[in-house]
C-alpha cells in the first residue's frame, strides 16, 4: 500500500522552500490544471509514502489544533544537525508541544500554512 498526505494550500513557493530545501525532502513530481488544479508530491525516492500540496481558485481555510501533526524521524545525526541548522538558518521559530513527549524528544515548528510539523530526534 502506498500512502499519500494531500493538503490544499495558498502558495507553492513557501511550501517547496520549507520541504524541499529546509526538511531536505525531494520534490518527486508535480502536476499543471488537473481538473483545475495545480499539485506537487514531496518525499524520499523509492518509498512508499508522499506528501502532496495541491492549490487552485479555492482558497485554503486549515483547521487543526495542536495535536495534528507532521512527525518526521531523521535518519541520522547529520541528517537530524543539517535540518535544525537549516531552521536556524531560516530563522522558523521553535513551538513548545502541547503533548510532553515532544518537549523532550523533538522539536516542534510550523511550516507555511501553520501546520505544525515535529523534527524527532529519536530515529537515529
């Protein structure tokens, strides 16, 4: 089974710099007016998963509380560094969770839509 997280989003641009060049996600495809909208999948060459953010003449309203979340589980020590220097970099700022075990074993940031989004730092 290959699963996929679609969203509907206002902007590609903030989008593509924050998972493709900040969470070093590879842009995996895309897609022009299809039936009116616009698409782009974002993920890891050869797995079976994918985030697609699609946009069109309907304007994004997102509705999620502090406990819908993006979990994502670096590979990696260097991986894991090379992301939060990228958030440094960028300056995104860092969220205090709502849920304690993020406090302690991640960190918590907001992509472009507001959507919050959890760097773990127990996948290496």
């Amino acid at each position: 089974m290959i699963f996929r997280v679609a969203r509907h989003t206002n902007d590609f641009e903030p989008i593509i710099n924050f998972y493709n060049e900040i969470l070093g996600l590879e842009i995996l495809g895309n897609f022009k007016n299809h039936n009116g909208y616009d698409g782009i999948f974002f993920g890891k060459e050869g797995l079976d998963w994918h985030l697609e953010f699609t946009k069109s003449e309907t304007k994004a309203e997102h509705k999620f509380d502090d406990d819908d979340l993006l979990v994502f589980y670096p590979k990696t020590k260097e991986e894991f560094e090379k992301i939060m220097k990228n958030i440094e970099l960028n300056r995104i700022e860092k969220i205090s969770p709502k849920n304690p075990y993020w406090k302690e074993n991640g960190i918590l940031i907001s992509d472009p839509d507001g959507f919050k989004v959890v760097i773990c730092k127990q996948g290496y």
